[in-house]
C-alpha cells in the first residue's frame, strides 16, 4: 500500500554521521553532525535515513540527540533491521523475529521516540527467506502495534526487492545506485512493478558513490571505489553536455531520478551545512529541455525514462 503522509522530495541519508576513521565522506564529531541535522531542520528537509549498522549506533544516536527538540510529528525517521549491536559494539547479522524486535526497540532507544515512520529491512541479500518469512511478518505485527508506521526493504540491488513486492505488501523500497543519472536498468520492470503495487520508492546514492557529483576526476569514486575508464569516459561525455547548456552535473544528477513517478523522495549522504546548501541549490536550478534532449540522442539516458519537464 502507498504511503500516505507527506515526504519531502529530499531527505539526510545518515550513514556517514556514522562513519569512523579516514572515511573522507563521514562526519567526524558529535558537533558537527548535530550541526548538519538542524541546518536540515532548518532547510526544511525533515526525512532522516539512518540504521544501526552505520556507526553501529552512533549514526541513530546523533540524529536522536540532535532532534531531541523538535516536535516528532514535524520529522520522519527511517531505520532498518538486520543488524543488531551488541553490548560491546560488535554486530550480529540476523532477521530472526527475536532480533528484529530487539533492533526495534533499540533503535527507538538511541533515536529517542516511540516509534519508526519507516521501518526497512537492511541489506537481505543473502537472507531472502528469513527477511520474508520472519523479519516482514514481525514489522507488520510492529506496523499494527503502530510502532512503526510503514515496512520497506532498503538494498543496493533491485531484483530482491522485486521479488519482495510480488511476495507481500511492503509499503516503500530504499534502492541505492541503481537508478540514477548513469544507470537506468530498473525503468523495465522493477519501476513499473513498484507502480503497480503501489510502493513508494526512494532512491539513494544517486551520486554513484560520487563520481556524478565531483565529475571523471582522478581519484573519482564509483560504487564505493575507484571508477573504471568506461564510467570516467561515460560521465565525460554526460560533463561535456551539461557544459554546453549550462547545467550542473549535481543538477542532473538529483533531478533526473525523480521524474519517474515511482520515485517518491531521494536520500543523500550530506555531512556539512554547506553540503546541504549545495544540494539544494543543484535541486532547484533550471535544467532546460533541450539538455535532456540532447541526453537522450547521445544515448545518455534510456530513452524510456521520463526525464523533468
């Protein structure tokens, strides 16, 4: 079933308040990921992605700390199970019932609520009976409790979650990279299906991990490592494009997606106020329609896929 209640076009993907060590995209103190979830607050970006995986806890931790302030009814805070932190910071992979509900109650805890708007189960990829057969019939006892409010899955692959549409009623699916400004393979079937049973979709990491917000540079990441020369020489070509119409390849790149209308919101990993400035701005920047055209008969972007008006 769809999601009823409004969500906004853009939310915080809160993995990197999370990340740790030299990971250049995490954010590296309290203050400053406290800082970024009131500049979105304050930008009017009020859907928090997060999961006890990132950070294993501390990513839910900041965002319960940081929104402790903020009345819940003007926030929606997405969390996931699958993954539940041990006392000693370890982590214990599992969709068993038992520890989908500790996960539950122990995100509520970091996060400071009484429950989740979303709910997804994380990363299933290799657990698709447990994730179906225990973890999704526990949300949904949640989702009657109204513990949580929706059930998801959020994954970096579409075939499983297609799978988990004609399986059962899941209310909204995280896709990560996989339908964005360099790859277009869900437009044949997994979007249409979300459409058909009504599931809302949000996209993440439609950046590719990075390399279609910083340009082919050297050093220019693509799925979590170093872009290949036919990736390089695909985001040269889009570059060469969008100079010639004046567009910011961050413009193309976050409105593309959302002109499908599977597409409900995106989720992006931002880790400072400016970053968050700049997204928006690259959001709401004029793309003319003759750069889509010009996408389009370049073999840029599948013909098939809707691109803004």
């Amino acid at each position: 079933m769809p999601i009823e209640y409004p969500v906004p076009i853009l939310g915080l993907g809160a993995a990197p308040l999370g990340a740790t060590g030299t990971d250049p995209f995490s954010v590296r103190s309290a203050a400053l990921a406290h800082d970024t979830i009131h500049t979105c607050i304050d930008r009017g970006i009020r859907f928090f992605d997060t999961a006890p995986l990132y950070g294993a806890g501390v990513s839910e931790s900041h965002l319960g700390d940081a929104l402790a302030d903020v009345p819940r009814e003007q926030y929606l805070l997405e969390s996931k199970v699958g993954v539940v932190v041990n006392a000693d910071g370890t982590l214990t992979r599992s969709y068993a019932r038992d520890m989908v509900l500790r996960s539950v109650e122990d995100s509520l805890k970091r996060l400071h609520t009484d429950h989740l708007d979303m709910a997804l189960i994380h990363d299933a990829d290799d657990h698709f009976r447990g994730a179906l057969e225990e973890a999704y019939p526990t949300l949904a006892e949640l989702k009657s409790q109204g513990v949580v409010r929706a059930i998801g899955a959020g994954m970096n692959q579409w075939q499983m979650q297609a799978e988990f549409a004609r399986s059962a009623d899941f209310d909204c699916f995280l896709l990560a990279g996989r339908y964005t400004l360099l790859e277009q393979e869900p437009i044949d079937e997994y979007l249409p299906l979300c459409l058909k049973k009504n599931i809302s979709v949000f996209l993440g990491g439609v950046f590719n991990t990075g390399i279609l917000a910083t340009g082919a540079r050297p050093g220019a990441r693509y799925q979590y490592t170093d872009a290949p020369p036919l990736i390089m020489e695909r985001v040269r070509r889009i570059e060469a494009v969008c100079a010639r119409h004046g567009v910011q390849l961050k413009s193309a790149a976050l409105q593309f997606p959302l002109a499908h209308p599977a597409v409900r919101a995106l989720v992006v990993g931002m880790v400072s106020p400016q970053e968050i400035d700049e997204n928006l701005a690259a959001l709401r920047a004029p793309v003319p329609p003759v750069f889509w055209d010009e996408m389009r008969e370049e073999n840029l972007v599948d013909k098939r896929a809707p691109t803004p008006k």
